[in-house]
C-alpha cells in the first residue's frame, strides 16, 4: 500500500495557533484518528500530540470503538474508506455513543458525494486528500471553538435555571410575610378594631401599607423577568376588548394621576376593538407605562393614551407624555433590566429599571414590538404594536377614527 505520510509541522510544542482561543489545554482537547493509512495516521497523531492534543489512532471500525472507550474522544477524525470497511457508519456509531462528538471525514477530491453523503450523516466538516497540517489544525480549530461555545451556552443556561430557581423561592419566601404586612396594615388603617389613638399613627400605617405594596411590585416584577428570560412565561389567551383594558387601567390610575396634578387623556376608537392575547398581561403592559408616564411627568403635565389600528391590521397603543424624557442615547440603557439612567433628572426618580424591560418582555411575548421615541425635556412617547394576527379577522381598511375623551 502505497503511504501519504503528513510532512511535518516545524513549529513545535503547545502554545500554536492551534492551542489558542479556546482555553483547552493537553488531554483537554481528545482526538480520535480512523485511518487505514497508518503512516497518514500516525504521522497524524504526531502533529497532534506536538500541539497539546491527546490523540488516538485507529484502522478499522472495530479499532476506533475499542479506542473511542478509551479516550472519550470530543472529536473525530475520519477516513471514508476503510479498506473494505465504510467509514461513513462510523459518524452514526460514534455520535451514538457520544452525541456531542464532532466527526470530520477525510475524503479524496474525485470522491466529494463522500463528504456530502458525510454532512447529511451528522458530520461536522470535512478534509480532502492530501492533507496538509496548517489545514487540518485549522479545522481542528473550528471544532474546539464550537465545543467551547456550546460548553459556555451549557453553563449559561444552567445558570440562568439557577437564578430562574434562586428568584421563585426568594419571592415566595418575601411575598408571603409582605402580604402579612400589608393586610395588617389595611385593617389598622380602616381601624377595623378600634382607634389608633394619635392621627400621625394613622399616617404611619397608610405609609406601611405603601411601602409593603411598593415592594411586592417590585418583588413580583423580578419574578415576572426572570420567568421572560428562562422563556417560561406564558399566556393564557382569550378574545378581549383592548378598548375595555385601556378605560379600567386609566380609570384605576386616574387618581394617581390627579394626586401629582397630572392630566390623563384618552384618544380611542369606539368600541369593541378585539385582540387576541392575555388579559392580565396586557393590563400589566399598560399599568407599567402608566407608572412610568406618572412618575416622570412633573406637575400640570400631561398623558395620553391612545388605540391606533394601521393598514396592515395589526394596532398600536401608545402612551405619550410631557415629562422629562432622555436623550435618544439613553434609550437602550432605559430597555435593560436593573438600568437607572446617569443623568441629573432621571436620578430624582426611584425605581428598578425592571418596569420597561419587563413590558417588553410581555409585548414580545403577544409577538409585538414595543418602540421608544424620547427627548430631553420634550416627553417620551411609547408605542406597542401589536401583528394583525391577534386582532379581529377584518380586512386592512384605513385606521379606525379616534374619539377623545
């Protein structure tokens, strides 16, 4: 039999491009080599093994499963001929065995319907003959960094379970003393047993309650985020009446707003306007915006909320105000979660950063968009739009007239 022996590689020992990028190191990094060639294949494993690679050799099937049991190898260098063996059942065997092992098929160029028969069998790439070093330590390269990439998407993953699990359970254990604190408070308030005695204790109370209120939003939303991000928040869908959501929601936070000396305007089209989509979840949407004109809006400003249908079918809700906006720049910071905006105004206001980032979580969860147009001192417009796939079977028709109230 006639020998392809590889040439040498002059550079020598680990510390090459090949053991670079991917933060493996010596047996970290397993190759099985299947090559009836043995002069191709050792001189193979030579160029490896020169490198930091831990590599097995193998001429026959039978050889690479006895030497796969050995090594545990993470990637698999094969050739398609076997002598009278086919290497290609080789790619089912071993991915079998080790389902993230990735193959590479060594094929002659006359044979190339080898390696596409190779990639619809699972292979991961392939290498003409004659091999060149450079070449095949390169593609060895792209192997390594697919198996670090995936080994740090595990770990994200499992992390992100972990702070997924981590969150429940702090939550749970927070809300049920909170709703102790505040149902209490609530009676004392109401003074439900008896007089409290002095009138600043009453004030007192009314405080307490707010602020356990205040803080199981909060510890709700970090709740809600976290189940959006582990893609473990769903929707109990139904039919509704957006115009019906919108007129609650403004009229539940109709006194907030008259507190801070604020007007709340509506611009609707008559009613119903139907949409597919979580009832609750949508009025958490419009509290969130709500919360967030009031608490940036200053004195004798201004909100509006309003219900749009666009020609393609689909609407839009869109809660404008006249607060103390930001800067176009800002506007992405203002869209991650626990971000506060680093400027003089936004730093007046409290809050988590969780309230935008979570309503776009819940909008995308409709499969809508949500848009933010903002400018310093001008206000801050935000619109929801919603595919014409969740409102009701109508033909795209002209936006439907608005009528204020």
């Amino acid at each position: 039999m006639a020998t392809n022996r590889i040439p040498a590689l002059s550079a020598g020992r680990p510390g090459g491009p090949a053991c670079e990028g991917t933060g493996q190191q010596g047996s970290s990094r397993r190759v099985l080599i299947v090559d009836d060639d043995v002069d191709l294949a050792e001189s193979l494993q030579e160029i490896l093994e020169s490198r930091g690679y831990a590599a097995a050799i193998a001429h026959t099937i039978a050889g690479a499963e006895s030497a796969a049991k050995a090594l545990v190898p993470q990637v698999a260098i094969l050739d398609v001929n076997l002598g009278r063996e086919n290497g290609l059942t080789l790619i089912t065997t071993l991915r079998d065995a080790y389902p993230d092992i990735l193959c590479v098929m060594i094929t002659a160029r006359a044979e190339v319907e080898h390696a596409i028969e190779a990639l619809r069998r699972g292979a991961f790439d392939y290498l003409l003959k004659p091999l060149h070093p450079l070449e095949t330590l390169s593609r060895l390269e792209k192997c390594f960094e697919k198996i670090a990439l995936q080994e740090r998407a595990e770990k994200a993953e499992a992390a992100s379970e972990a702070k997924s699990a981590f969150l429940a359970i702090i939550s749970h254990e927070l809300r049920t003393p909170l709703n102790a604190i505040i149902g209490f408070a609530g009676l004392m308030e109401d003074q439900r047993f008896g007089p409290l005695g002095a009138p600043r204790y009453r004030e007192y109370v009314s405080d307490i309650r707010s602020s356990g209120e205040h803080l199981l939003e909060i510890i709700n939303n970090m709740l809600d985020l976290s189940r959006a991000e582990a893609g473990k928040l769903h929707l109990q869908e139904d039919v509704v009446d957006l115009i019906e959501i919108v007129q609650v929601c403004v009229r539940q936070m109709q006194p907030r707003a008259a507190q801070s000396g604020l007007r709340l305007e509506l611009s609707l089209p008559p009613p119903p306007v139907m949409l597919q989509g979580d009832a609750a979840k949508l009025r958490q949407i419009l509290f969130n915006l709500l919360s967030n004109a009031l608490k940036f809006t200053p004195h004798e400003g201004c909100i509006t909320v309003r219900v749009e249908s666009r020609f393609d079918g689909g609407l839009d809700l869109v809660v404008s105000d006249t607060g103390v906006g930001m800067s176009p720049g800002d506007i992405p910071k203002a869209l991650q979660p626990f971000t506060q905006l680093d400027n003089r105004l936004a730093r007046q206001y409290e809050g988590t950063g969780l309230g935008l980032p979570l309503t776009r979580s819940l909008v995308e969860l409709h499969g809508g968009t949500l848009r933010l147009e903002s400018a310093m001192s001008e206000g801050t417009t935000v619109t929801v739009s919603f595919p014409s796939g969740r409102t009701a079977a109508h033909p795209a028709g002209p936006p439907l007239p608005a009528a204020r109230a």
